[in-house]
C-alpha cells in the first residue's frame, strides 16, 4: 500500500475539523491533541500517541472531519492518502463491512458524547469561575484597594481591612468565608503581611502593588493551564538557602564561580551533597551557568525570581486544595 512518512514539527494542524478527509495518518512518534472549536474555544478530547490513527472513522463514513488534531511535541507519522486505501474496503467482504460500519457509528457517539460533556464542563467553569480565577480577582481588588485605601498612621501608610472582604463578597458575588479562605493564602504564602492594630483592626503593612498585580496574571494562568512546572515542594528548603546564599553575597550580584557554589550550597544547608543538588537546581532551571570553560564557568542566581516563584507557587497550591465549598452562595455578615 502507498504511504509517506512525514514529520510535523509541534503545533501543526494534522486535520482541521470541517476538512475533507484526505487518507489517514498513523502515529510513529510523538504526541497529537485532539480538540473541537465552538464559539471560539477549544475544547480538549484527549490526546493519541504512537500506533493511533487519525481520520479511520471519517474515512469509513465519507464524513469531513468532527474535531481538529493539533500535534504537541515534533511527531512521526505514516500517511496513506485514500486513493490507496478505499480499493481494500471496496474488496472487503460485506459482512466485515456491516462490523466496521457499526463499530465506526459507535465511535463516533461515543465522541459525540465526550464532546457535550466537555463543552458543559467549560460553560459550568466560564459560569462559575475557578478557585485560581477567583484567586486572580481577589488579588486585582486587592491591588485597586491598596492603591486608593491609604491611611497615614505613626509616619507609615498603613491599610486597614475592615470592609475589604465584605466589599469583595459584593464585588465578586462569592461567599465571604470562600474569600477569607483564598486571602488567608495572600498572608501565609508571603505575598502580603497582615497585622492587628488596636485603632484599626488588621492592616496591611507595606504591600508591593506590582507583585500582587503579578499574582494575579500567575493566578490566571493557573487556571488555563493548572499546576504545571511547579518547583517540586522538596526542592523549596534549597531555594530558601539560594536566597540566604544572595543575601551574605550581595557584593557578587547573583554571580558564582561555580568550582565554589557546591560548596556554598553545602554550608547554607549543612549537606555533603552540594554537587548534586547544584545538577537538580541547573535541570530545573532554577539557576542558569554562564562561561566558556569550566574554569570561568559561572552560576547565576536570580533571588528575587526565585522567591517570588515560591510565594506563588505556595498561594496555587493553598488555592487548589481549598475546600469546594459553594463560592457564588453568599455569606450574611454582620
């Protein structure tokens, strides 16, 4: 049977749903998205690797194709063109074809099923939101708070909360307790600090508007993509030692010789194998090397990036195992 191999580089249309089917392709290597388009959004229906075929059903059934197959990673494939296929079918023996015909139309409700129930699931998540886009909003009315709730108190501006969280239940139309949750977060996880003062109840002392604005597109990000490329929670004890490393080093601006930063790492956390870890912090890009030659090599530390990722990263991983406790019921508060 005549076939070509052909190799698609990552994020190429294989078939566009509403195309003619042309032949079929067999994955050799690789990885292929399958989606459908309605108004505009995609929506997923899994993903096919090796040994799958794309288009067997609409060749069968002389049908344009019902979803778009989008390659993920560069993929291998073998494409047979249906001038070369449809002789076998038409020699293959009526029964066989009554099976295939069957099974085919099976397939395709069982599709057409996923479909409604992943289109319901995005109209039910564009309806009510996630924990992460509600994480996103809280801090966007934090910062629009922050920047206009001043308060000139002991030579400090200081920003009282009484009335943020009742204004946001409003605002957001979601439970209080579902907000004071997620806030909670803001103050554990580092990307604000909150404190009782006997005149005006809890402040906030001090708040970096860029970095919860920052949060926020983080946050909203999260909730298109979920909790990929994490820092992995053991490595956060290390990254904490990076930032202690920055600290006593300030005079080198982030800038190692790296014959001597195992070493560092080793005293910094009271281990014998720095080595290691510098290879495991390198692979996970939480440090990057510059030089020609081993001598010169040099390791570059980014600290601020470094402990900005894990107050966010902290913040996600605090919102994504919140309670799902119904967030658009309101909370009566007194």
């Amino acid at each position: 049977m005549k076939n070509a191999s052909i190799v698609l580089p990552p994020k190429t249309i294989v078939v566009q749903e509403g195309d003619e089917t042309k032949g079929i392709y067999v994955i050799q290597e690789g990885k292929v998205e399958l989606f459908k388009t309605i108004e505009g959004h995609e929506y997923p229906l899994g993903e096919i690797a090796r040994g799958q075929i794309i288009g067997l059903s609409t060749l069968l059934s002389k049908e344009r194709h019902v979803v778009t197959a989008r390659t993920v990673v560069q993929t291998v494939a073998l494409f047979y063109p249906l001038e070369a296929i449809n002789p076998y079918f038409n020699e293959v023996n009526p029964i066989i074809n009554i099976f295939i015909k069957s099974a085919t139309e099976r397939i395709k409700f069982f599709s057409q099923q996923l479909i409604e129930v992943r289109v319901n699931e995005k109209k039910l998540i564009k309806s009510t939101g996630s924990p992460h886009q509600h994480g996103s909003q809280l801090a966007y009315l934090l910062a629009a708070f922050v920047r206009q709730g001043t308060i000139e108190h002991d030579d400090n501006k200081i920003y009282p909360l009484k009335s943020f969280l009742v204004n946001g239940e409003l605002i957001l139309n979601k439970k209080f307790d579902y907000l004071e949750k997620i806030f909670n977060l803001y103050s554990t996880g580092g990307l604000i600090k909150t404190i009782f003062d006997k005149k005006y109840g809890n402040i906030i002392l001090s708040p970096n508007v860029q970095l919860i604005e920052d949060f926020a597109v983080f946050s909203a990000n999260i909730a298109k993509k979920g909790l990929t490329g994490f820092i992995p929670i053991k490595c956060h004890k290390w990254v904490s030692g990076l930032i202690r490393i920055h600290k006593r080093f300030k005079e080198n601006s982030g800038s190692f010789l790296k014959v001597d930063f195992a070493n560092l790492i080793n005293k910094e956390l009271g281990r014998e194998d720095g080595d290691d870890i510098l290879v495991q912090l390198l692979s996970l890009k939480l440090l990057s090397e510059k030089g020609a030659d081993q001598a010169s090599m040099r390791i570059l530390l980014n600290a601020s990036m470094l402990q900005k990722r894990v107050i966010f990263e902290s913040i996600s991983r605090g919102i994504n195992d919140i309670d799902k406790i119904k967030p658009d019921e309101k909370k009566t508060v007194a």
